[in-house]
C-alpha cells in the first residue's frame, strides 16, 4: 500500500510539472501582457481596496473604477508621449539622412576645441583620424536612427496583436485587481515551504516589483521630464526623443542622464555657447542628479533598495536576456536570490545556537 501511494504521489507531481511547463508554453505569447497585468493590479490594489471599502464591498464596481483610474493616470499619457515620440524619431531619422544632423561633424567641433595636451593624448591612440571617425560617427548614427524608426513605426502601427494584446492585459487587470487577495492567499497557501520563509519571500517579491515599477520609473520619468524640458528650453531639437533616451537611461543607476546631457553640455562649451553650457551643466548636476537621492528613498524606501550594482548588474542582464520586461525581472530574481540566501543563513545562526545550548538532563 505504502509503495503505491508513494507512486501515485510521484505520477501527481510528474504530472503537476508537466501540466505547469505546458501552461508556461500557452501563455509564452503574451507573457509580457500578463506580466504587466499582474504587475499594475500589484500595484493599484492598495486603490482597490479603498474603493471596496467605500462601496460597501462591491468589487465588480470597483474594480472597474480601478481600472479607469489606470487608464486616465498611466495609460493614456503613454500612449500620447508614444504617439509623439514616433514622430520625432521620424523627424530624427529624415534628418539624419539629409545631412542636416551630423553627429561627426559636431564630434570633430569638441575634439578641435579640446586643449592642445588632450589632442595629443587623443593623437597617441588613432583617435584623430577625424575625417575616418566622423564617416564612422555618421554611419553608425544612421543605422541606429533608421532602426529606431522602423521599431517606432511597427510599434505605433494599430494591428490585430496589438490590440488583442492591449485587451488582454486591461482583461487581466480587471480579473486581478478584483480577486487578487484570494489569489495571493491560494498561491501563499499552495507554496510549499515553512510560514516564516513563505511570509518573508512574498512581502520582498511584493516590495522589489512595486519599488521597481513605481518608484524607479517614477524617478526615471521626473528625470527624463525634467531634462527634456532643459534641452527645449536650450533649443535643442528633439528634446522629447532626448527627454525619453534620459528616462531610459535613468533605470540604470550609475549611469543616469548624464549620458546624455553631458555631452550636449560640452558640445556647447566646445563651440563657444559657454553659458547655455555651464547652466546646463550646472541643472544637470544639481537638479536632474539630486531627484535620485530626493524621490527615490520617499517612494521606495530605504530599506527596500537593493545596492546599486546589484540593480545594475541584474538590470543590464535582465534586459539582455527579455528586452524591457527585464528591467523588473532582473531585480527581483536578484532580491530574490539575495533573500534565499539570507533566509539560509538565519536558519543555520539559530540552528547553531539552539545545538549549542545544553540539553534539559546535561550536568551543570
């Protein structure tokens, strides 16, 4: 009897992973639908359940409510800035091909007005064959704008997958946002693993999405805004694909904005602008580089962040291996992996502490 329990428990959890990997498989499509469903009803369901409370535990009606202020606050705005943002890399990519934006000739400007001791530290590398760098420069900028446009494009066209896709996620918001807290407790209950660690891994997977969603795109998106807005105010063209390329950039910690605007800045220094230069410089360090320290622990909390080579590592990673889905699933495979291993090192601190006490019937 025994030997065939055992059995049929072993073919139960063959079969469980078998029907658990082919799940995996189906929802592959539109894995990045129902991950980002899942992660913005993670992150409204604080809003929900005000709402539930207000309306006396009607849940349909509030999860609908839910679901507008998701699409008024979060939706809606990206889709206009995408819609926006396409057209300046179009603008971008014409301009490119033109002649009229030609990012070698405004290399070979900051390399002549470079002192005469760093030319010759540049001419003791090759680095002066400006006339090679600048084809190189232009080449290159070429193809990365005509690349950007071509996914801009295919990205904004209105097509059967994309709304099918879009429908899916605002689907799956609605059913999660509603129910999640009866999911959460199904899936906390069918973990199998001890309360302490289940409680202790669940409340830092729910800590690192909704610090990495909310708190660093947040951040991303004030940086990006605000050195859009100095680039326009400056007369830069395209301050919002700069602005944008900021907010990207600013997911990554250690590299931020500066990527972009201090180039710019010391274009301008290097052509004469000095002052456009030096205040961009100076709104670059003091505005757009302190918001990190000043949003980033009201929003996420200082002790929910990871260190920042760890957030960077693991995002660089993540986006390698998933494209932009990795920018979160980097993170919290990172925290979680870094909670494992800790929550493993607490059991053996008390598992050696507890063998070290003596037994109730040992000598004193």
């Amino acid at each position: 009897m025994d030997g065939n329990k055992h059995l049929h428990q072993t073919a139960f959890y063959l079969l469980l992973f078998v029907v658990s990997i082919a799940l995996c498989f189906v929802l592959a499509p539109f894995f990045s639908t129902v991950m980002w469903g899942a992660i913005l009803a993670l992150i409204f369901q604080p809003v929900q359940r005000r709402i539930v409370a207000r309306l006396g535990r009607r849940r349909n009606l509030a999860a609908l409510i839910t679901l507008t202020i998701c699409l008024v606050i979060v939706i809606f705005p990206l889709t206009l800035v995408a819609g926006t943002l396409i057209q300046q890399v179009s603008y971008a990519y014409a301009q490119v091909r033109s002649g009229s934006l030609d990012f070698g000739a405004y290399f070979s400007q900051i390399v002549h007005a470079l002192p005469q001791s760093l030319q010759n530290l540049l001419a003791r590398y090759d680095l002066m064959d400006l006339p090679g760098l600048q084809q190189r420069l232009s080449a290159g900028a070429a193809q990365i704008s005509q690349f950007i446009a071509t996914r801009a494009l295919s990205v904004g066209q209105i097509t059967v997958q994309f709304m099918v896709s879009f429908c899916v996620m605002l689907y799956m918001f609605f059913f999660l946002v509603r129910d999640g807290r009866e999911i959460s407790r199904l899936v906390r209950d069918a973990i199998p693993l001890d309360e302490s660690h289940k409680q202790h891994l669940i409340r830092k997977f729910t800590t690192v999405i909704r610090a990495t969603v909310k708190g660093n795109v947040a951040v991303a998106f004030v940086q990006g805004a605000l050195g859009g807005i100095a680039l326009w105010v400056l007369g830069i063209q395209g301050a919002l694909l700069w602005g944008f390329v900021m907010m990207l950039l600013s997911l990554l910690p250690a590299v931020g904005a500066a990527l972009v605007w201090v180039p710019i800045a010391l274009y301008f220094i290097s052509t004469g602008a000095i002052a456009k230069g030096i205040g961009l410089t100076l709104f670059g360090t003091l505005v757009i580089g302190t918001v990190d320290n000043v949003l980033r622990p009201v929003l996420v909390g200082k002790d929910t962040r990871l260190p920042d080579w760890v957030v960077l590592i693991s995002t660089l990673g993540g986006i390698s291996l998933m494209g932009i889905n990795g920018f979160v699933i980097g993170p919290l495979i990172a925290a979680l992996f870094i909670s494992c291993w800790d929550l493993l090192r607490r059991d053996q601190h008390h598992h050696d502490r507890v063998d070290s006490q003596p037994a109730d019937d040992d000598p004193v």
